[in-house]
C-alpha cells in the first residue's frame, strides 16, 4: 500500500485487551467490541477525517455486500433502487452510495483506484464479495498524498495479507440465504488461506481467498399511476401543467398561481403491480504474495483480486396503459369514485369508454447481465534507513460488463378496483363491466394480444494503468516538522461504452391497423403464467384472479432472445398482422412496417462488427499525472499544559488530459431556397424558418456552411489543478481532542461528458426566438463538451471527539462544502472549419459547468459497553449516530429531456436531511447477539420519472431493523443465524403533482425478510 493513502498515517495505540495482529494497515481481530475498538481507534489516529467498519462489523450482521455495510457509517446512505432514475425496480441489497449528500465518491481497492465498467468512474459494490476484506474506510476529507477526484468522499476496501498474521491459516464461513418472498434457499461460502515460511532470505507469505454467494430475492411493488388534476364532473381528459405524451414533456402552460384551476380533483388514469425476482451469484478470487527481507526494510507485495458478478432478472407486471391523454378513466358504470376533502381520490373502480375497460399491458422485463473487474498490483516498501522510507507501486485494471435485455408486452383491458388508503395500495385488475368476461378472463387466449418487443444490450469495456512513486523522511525528533512525504502518481485510463440505451421499441401487433394477433392465433409464442399468487405476502387482495395471466415468452425470455428464437416468433406475428392491413404491405420488397419490432442487431447503419449504432458507442480514454508534498507536524507540550498538536500540511498537483474521437458533420445540401422558403406568399399560414429574417450577410454566411464536410473532432482535453489540504489535531486531554480539515477536492467528469462528434443544423429559430439572429451562432450541434473542467469543492470539517474507553466514543462532526463547475445541461460556443476552408461558429448543447452551492450539515456518534451494569447487563453496548444535511439552494442537474414544471425547486436528488443508526449488541465468551436499526428521512428520488407522464419522484422516510446472534462452540467454530428486514419493511415512494409539491402515492415495495444460517470456523 502507497505510503500515507489508503489507511492511515499513524498506527493506532499498541495496548489491546485482547489478542490481535498488526502488519502494516491491516488489523485483525475477533468479537464485536474487538472490531469496535479497532474502529475507533482508526478513527482516531487517522490523520484526516475517517470512519471505518472492520471485518467483524460486515461479517456480523447479513450485510450480503459492500454497499449495505456502508450504510451504517455515519454521514452514508445508500440508494435502494437499480438506478435512481427508475423508481420501479427495487434494490435489496442497495446500490449507489452517497456521502453527505454527494454522490461524487471514488473507490478504491488497497488504497488504488478501482472501478467497474458500469458507465461511471466508481466501482459497483455490489459486484464486491465483504468476505475477504479486512475493513472499509470511508475519508471525508483529503490528505495531499490521497488520490484525486473524491469531492463527497473516498471508499477504501482494503483486503488481508498473509503476512499480517504468520504461520499456517485457514478461515471460512458456509452459509445458507432464505427469503421469505422469493421462497428458495441460497448458498454461499468463503475460505482464505494462508501461511508464511522464515528462510534465510527472508520471511515468505502466500494467500488464496475464495468467496462464492447467490442471492435470491423477490420484490413486489403496488402503483399508482398518473394521478392528475381534472373537473370534478370526469367528463373530460387530465389538466396538464405541461403537454405530455409518450415521447416526453413539452413547455408550460400554466403558471405556478394558475394551477391547479379551481374546482378540480385529483384522479389517478391506472395503476399497476409488478413482482420481480433477482438471482445474484457474485465470485471472487484473491491471491496475495509477499516478501519481506530479514532487516524488515524491504516488503514487497502482488496481488491479484478478480470479482465477477451476475445478476438475473425475471419481472412481471401488469399495468394500466395511461399515456395516451385523449384516453381517460372514468367511474366503471354504477358505481362512483371517492374523494377526500381536498379533492383527493381515495377509492373507487376505475374503466373506460362506458365499461369497455382500461387498457391494460401484461409485461415482462428479463435481464442477464456479467460484470467483471480484475485487479493486480505490485507494491514494494523499501526503508534503507530508519528515516527514509520509499514506496514503488504498479497496477493493472481490466473490466467488462455486458447485459442483454427484452422487455415484451401482451395487451387486454380492464377495470381496475384501487384504493390508495393503506400502506399498501390496493389494486385489483377486473374483467371490463360493459363485457362477459368471468373469472378466467385474464388467461383467455381470445383476449389477449401481442402488443411490443424492446431490447437492448450493452457490452462496455473499462482498463487502467498506473504507476505510483512515494518517498518519506523522518525528522529528528523534539522538533515542529516530524516529517516529509514527496511523489508522484501517473494513470492512464480508457473506457468504451455500447448501449443502445432502450430505444429500439417495435410492435407485435395493435388492433388499432389491421387485425391484432391474439394469444390463441400463435400459442407458441405466449402462455399462461401465475407470478401474483401470494402477492404482497397476502396483505392485499390478489391482484388478479388467481393471480394468473397471459404473457409472452418462454421460461428463459434472454436466451431465446440471443438464438434468435424471439425473432423467429415475432416474424411470424408481424407477417400475419401486416398482412391484415387495410392497405398492401410488401413485406418482401419493403421490410418490416415501420414500427415493426426487430432486434437492435438488425437496425440499419450499425457499426461494422457490432449491433450499435455510431451515436451509441463512447470511446474516451484519459490520462493523469500528479506530484505532491506533505509536511507532517507536531508539538507534544504546545502551550506548556500537555496540549498535543499533531497534523499535516500538503499540495497536490494534476494535470488531466481527455483523449476522445468523433466527427463533426456541416450541414449537408443543397442548401435551402430562401426565394422558396421565405416567399409567405408560396408558404401561407406557415411559420417561416428563421434564417428568413437574417440580413443578407448573415444569410450569405448560413447558406455558405452547407457543405456536408465531415471533419475530425479529435484531439486532446487538458486541465491542471491545484489542491492544497490542511490536516490537525489539537489533543487537549487523554482522549479528548478537537480536529481541523480543510481541502480542496475536484471531482472529474464521467468520461462520457467528453465525448466528441455530431452533427451542426439550423440554430436560427432560436436565435429569433430569443432576439440575437445578428449576433448568435447559426447552427448547432448536441454532444459532449471538451470545454468541460472537473466540478471543485472546498471542504471545511471541525470535530470533537471524546475517547473515554477502548470501546466508547463522542464524537460531533461539523461539515461544509463550497461547490462549483457543477455539472447541468449547457451551451457554449465553439469555432469549426471545414477542408475547403468553411469556418462556423457553432453552439455546443451538451454538459457544462453552470452551476455553484453550498452544502452543510453535521454528524453526532456516540458508542459504549456499559461495563459499569452489574452481572451480564455488562456486555451490553450500543452504538447510535445521526446524521444532518443541509444541501442549500443546490439544485438538481438537467440534461437534454425535458422535465415537469414542478421540477424546479426541489431538493438535491439522493439527500435525506436526517439519517439515524441505532444498534444495541451483547457479548460474552459464548453469545454475541446485535439488532441495527437504520432510518432515513425522505428525499428527492428523481426529478424526472421514467416513465409517463415523467412526474418527479420521492423516497419516503424508511428505515430497516436487522439482526444476528451466534453461538461459539469453541476456539474454531461459530454458528449463527442473521437476519435482514425482520420487520418487513413497506418502502414507498411518491409523485409530485402540483406546484405546491403536493405528492401523492406512487409505489408501495415489499421485499424479502431474509434469514441466513451461518457457520464459521478458523484455524
């Protein structure tokens, strides 16, 4: 490990109360309060502001990976969707990671960069096996020697080391996971091995680590879709703030005091269930081979750590079909809606078109997708004096992702029975008043139809090189400076993301043109599927009868989708419904009608070799080098009264260069006619175009650029940054201490903002529009901005911290960032020039940095073993923090899809302005038992839904009670049960629908209770 990084620059006190070993960063140790004290005792050596969970900590309660452990550090939550912009899918084990408030965090593996080829800069830790680490560290602030680019925090994951604990070892737990929902067992298990040699040229360690786990998970989701303000009489469509439709949002068209209008009531167009199941096997291999030389003034160390993971998806769903506006619900024939005395719907049967029913999607979503990230280093220590110290470090990451996914759709329709009262709304598809369905309406053939296909892939590639160079001298001592460190650091990084980002929608069939293909017309490609048996584990009414409907495909959707099969089958459905057109279709001539579904593989202008299209591909590779100084002092007497003073003082420079490829494309001819186009009298009643009311010079150098010249928009991004950091510790009695951090930090951009290429088009309705056709540019283009420069923060920390006992703390955090360049849909202005000479100002949409803020808040720790209570009350303990965040007047970033006017104004996504952790354990000689108790106030999920009508979404405050107890049954085993969501926990979420924020439900999620039997064992 690189001097001075990845853990910490002091070792923590020697004296323990029970048997450990130290080698380097890596402390081992045995018990809850044995793992609490190693904690606090980083904490509190550390020479910047850390917090830390220690092997027992991730092993003592079912936190089955990294990011659910995280979550019981102070100042961390952890998101609990797939992605935050998809409030539909529910993530058990939680997923992305946020740090006061910020999700601009790195990760790090043994002190060195680490990621996944998810798309981002960070690691996916989920794809991360806790079994063979050692301990997490989480720093809030930076030391100089630190690695760049953590702006909320740093996640370091630091693994074990055979020589930290010599001669023969072998450690394993054997696990068995059970989920209440899902129904099925899962196993998992994990061994690490290791043993050390003492030769005559030195002491040798070798250790091999295995970890295998499978989850198995069910999530099942109630919704409520689309509520939205119209007449009390329900004669008409919704009031809309916005037009909506299904390709987005489009301008206001009412105001913040206009709406809603008098006399409305809030109505829901649907709802929805869905139950998804996720099947999660992870793996990982770690190897770690070491060296020291006899002296102990040489170590060197390889390591090696391949995580794989892969997650299955299988979701089933039924959904009221609502964005179509000219469609409306209203109350299904005799019977009438109720409403609160706000105007809120409350209860009622919702149908259509006099009892004919809503339309109604039976949907499934399946998924398979692999991720890998390999890591190996090599790491040398070298001491030729007692002062001087050197550190040589070399890394290699390589990392793939891919996932193949299909989404298919049969359509029928229905009323719907919803009652938005309880926790968990009711929801109950019915057989339409007005027809003569019974109760195996919904498994007819005759009634069900092939309604669409969606795919998409993603096959993304991440590798890094890095070479790092560190060197540090003591001082002697008795005086101020104790130390110096110097180095530097060089990376280079490449990333190449494909996806085609699920655009490629296609019908099967719509009654609507032609003859819709039903069920019974082709019942290979269909069946009947009973996924809402025990719905919500029974707390509802099932939500259709029998819980049995008809969907699409066979028991392994993905697999048939990669054979070709589903192709196969949605041709022979296409062919029979284009045959049915009312006008001739000449399939053979003409290909596939339009809205025809076929794979992404067989779109047309696909890059050679891939089943992508140009504008789906991102290929952006960087390059950093960095140099940095740190100073380290102290004074053990300051003021002659036994204060201690200790910290460190540093610079950091970078120097950051972008690689990225693209082409930027002039408009193509001929060039528009201005006599034709510009004639109102050729043109009546129609807007004119805006280079129309150009002069004539400015309309000579606007026809001048259509060339359709393809030019390179290749070339080189650079940006340096300086970061100084100021570290301190003012010790003014044993324990009792205050602590100073500030540092300024830059968080990069995704490597994907950087991406170059496009195409220029008219910009002159526009500029009319905004009065700037004699000044502004004349075209346009949508992509990257090499213009962009890393988000920057200067953060400010002071602490005070109590350590009263081996296991017992105080401690009150206060925190502040001052951000800016943050990151939000942009424009700026760039010069492009043709080969035969053209030059255009052009207008660059795309990500800049626009926006600046301030974010604050503190965090409160307190933990103890209350030794003091007489008999066994004396091996209990607790540890609670809270957590507050003020996030100002930050606002959220946009990008290039229009949002809902309600929109504007809304916290910070992913802040909850409270977060409580509260556990209580016991410990003896035999038993060791804890509960944790985590709670988060609500925030913000998404400005912008996923879907329609694309409200913005909350997260309700939620919290989450787990458990664990173990038995020893000697000096080598241990078995025990853990425990996760013990109080099945309803998660809901939310959608705001008027300008005074009002939010009405939107989905209500139950998952698994989970239990674990575990048995552990070490020799």
């Amino acid at each position: 490990m690189a001097l001075g990084t990845a853990a910490l620059a002091q070792e923590a006190e020697e004296e323990q109360e029970a048997e450990e070993t130290r080698s380097g960063d890596v402390v081992v140790v045995t018990g809850i309060r044995m793992s609490l004290e190693s904690a606090q005792d980083i904490k509190r050596e550390a020479d910047t502001f850390v917090d830390a969970i220690t092997a027992e900590d991730i092993g003592a309660l079912a936190d089955r990976s990294v990011a659910e452990a995280l979550q019981r550090v102070p100042g961390v939550n952890v998101g609990r969707f797939q992605k935050t912009s998809d409030p539909d899918r529910f993530s058990v084990e939680g997923a992305g990671v946020i740090v006061r408030g910020l999700p601009f965090v790195r990760s790090e593996l043994n002190g060195r960069d680490v990621f996944s080829a998810a798309g981002g800069r960070e690691l996916s830790f989920n794809d991360v096996s806790p079994e063979l680490l050692g301990r997490i560290e989480v720093f809030k602030n930076a030391t100089a020697d630190m690695i760049d680019g953590g702006i909320a925090g740093t996640v370091n994951l630091v693994t074990r080391n055979p020589l930290d604990n010599p001669g023969p070892q072998l450690a394993g737990t054997v696990e068995a996971n059970y989920g209440d929902l899902a129904e099925e067992w899962s196993p998992a298990f994990s061994v690490l091995g290791s043993n050390t040699w003492e030769t005559g040229a030195g002491t040798f360690g070798f250790q091999l680590g295995y970890a295998q786990s499978e989850l198995i998970t069910r999530t099942d989701a109630s919704q409520v879709t689309d509520p939205c303000y119209r007449t009390a009489a329900l004669d008409d469509r919704c009031i809309r703030v916005n037009p909506v439709s299904s390709g987005g949002v489009g301008d206001p068209v009412f105001t913040p005091g206009a709406f809603p209008p008098a006399g409305t009531v809030l109505t829901p167009k649907g709802a929805g269930v869905r139950t998804t199941g996720f099947d999660r096997d992870r793996e990982a291999i770690s190897a770690v081979g070491q060296w020291e030389s006899n002296d102990g003034r040489i170590l060197v160390t390889l390591e090696y750590l391949r995580a794989e993971a892969d997650l299955q998806l299988d979701e089933y769903a039924i959904l009221a079909l609502v964005n179509d506006d000219a469609l409306f619900p209203t109350p299904a024939p005799g019977t009438s809606l109720t409403f609160d005395e706000n105007g809120l719907f409350q209860f009622g049967v919702l149908s259509q078109n006099a009892g004919s029913g809503i339309p109604t999607e039976l949907l499934r979503f399946n998924q398979k997708r692999h991720s890998v990230t390999e890591d190996i280093a090599l790491d040398i220590d070298w001491a030729p004096t007692d002062r001087l110290r050197f550190n040589f470090e070399l890394q290699r990451i390589e990392a793939t992702r891919d996932s193949d996914s299909i989404i298919s759709a049969m359509q029928t329709a229905s009323d719907i029975y919803l009652d938005v009262r309880p926790e968990t709304p009711v929801v109950e598809f019915r057989p339409p008043s007005a027809g003569a369905g019974g109760s195996d309406y919904f498994t007819d053939p005759d009634g069900t139809f092939y309604w669409f296909l969606l795919d998409n892939q993603i096959r993304n590639t991440g590798e890094l090189d890095s070479f790092r160079a560190d060197a540090e001298y003591d001082f002697e001592e008795g005086g101020f400076l104790r130390s110096a460190r110097f180095g530097a650091r060089w990376g280079e990084r490449r990333r190449v993301t494909r996806d085609a980002n699920f655009a490629n929608w296609g019908n099967l069939s719509a009654p609507w043109l032609g003859s819709a293909q039903y069920a019974r017309d082709f019942p290979g490609s269909s069946g009947v599927r009973n996924p809402f048996a025990d719905f919500q584990r029974g707390e509802v009414p099932i939500p259709v009868p029998g819980g049995a409907a008809i969907f699409f495909g066979s028991d392994d959707p993905v697999a048939d989708y990669l054979s070709g099969a589903t192709y196969d089958q949605s041709t022979a459905i296409t062919v029979a419904w284009e045959n049915s057109f009312p006008f001739f279709w000449d399939r053979p001539n003409w290909g596939p009608f339009p809205t025809t579904w076929r794979p992404i593989s067989a779109r047309g202008g696909v890059v050679d070799g891939t089943q992508f299209l140009p504008g789906e591909i991102s290929d952006v590779g960087e390059e950093t080098m960095a140099f940095y100084g740190r100073a380290d002092f102290g004074h053990d007497d300051l003021f002659g009264n036994g204060w201690v003073l200790e910290g460190n003082i540093g610079l950091r420079y970078v120097e950051t260069t972008i690689q990225s490829d693209g082409q930027i494309s002039f408009p193509s001819g001929p060039a528009p006619d201005i006599l034709t186009f510009c004639d109102p009298l050729l043109n009546p009643g129609a807007s004119l175009p805006g280079y129309c009311s150009l002069s004539p010079a400015r309309q000579a150098e606007f026809l001048a650029a259509f060339t359709g010249e393809t030019i390179e928009d290749d070339g080189d991004i650079e940006f340096e940054n300086w970061l100084p950091s100021l570290n301190a510790t003012l010790e003014v009695r044993e324990g009792m201490l205050f602590r100073l951090g500030v540092s300024k930090a830059i968080s990069r951009p995704d490597l994907g903002a950087f991406r170059t290429g496009g195409a220029l088009f008219d910009n002159t309705g526009d500029l009319r529009a905004a009065g700037t056709l004699e000044t502004g540019p004349l075209f346009q283009v949508f992509t990257g901005n090499r213009l962009l420069e890393p988000i920057e923060s200067t953060n400010y920390d002071l602490a005070f911290e109590w350590y009263f006992d081996d296991v017992g703390s105080l401690t009150f955090s206060l925190f502040q960032k001052d951000l800016s360049g943050l990151i939000s849909l942009g424009t700026t202005e760039r010069e492009f020039t043709s080969s035969s000479g053209v030059t255009i100002v052009g207008e660059v949409n795309g990500p800049a940095n626009v926006d600046d803020g301030t974010l604050r808040g503190f965090e409160l720790a307190y933990q103890d073993v209350y030794e003091f209570l007489p008999g066994p009350l004396s091996n209990l303990g607790t540890q609670l923090t809270y957590t507050y965040v003020d996030a100002g007047e930050l606002s959220n970033p946009t990008n290039f899809v229009a949002r809902s006017a309600f929109a504007s104004g809304l916290p910070l996504a992913g802040v909850s302005e409270n977060t409580i952790n509260a556990v209580v354990f016991y410990e003896d000689d035999r038993y060791a038992a804890r509960l944790a108790y985590n709670w988060r106030s609500e925030y913000l999920l998404t400005p912008r839904d996923d879907i329609f009508p694309f409200n913005p979404i909350f997260g309700e405050d939620t919290g989450q009670l787990d458990g664990s107890f173990f038995y020893t049954v000697n000096d080598h085993f241990k078995v025990g049960v853990q425990g996760v969501n013990l109080l099945d926990e309803v998660t809901q979420t939310s959608q705001v629908v008027d300008f005074d924020q009002t939010r009405v439900t939107r989905s209500a999620f139950r998952n698994d209770r989970r239990v674990t039997l575990v048995g552990r064992f070490n020799f």
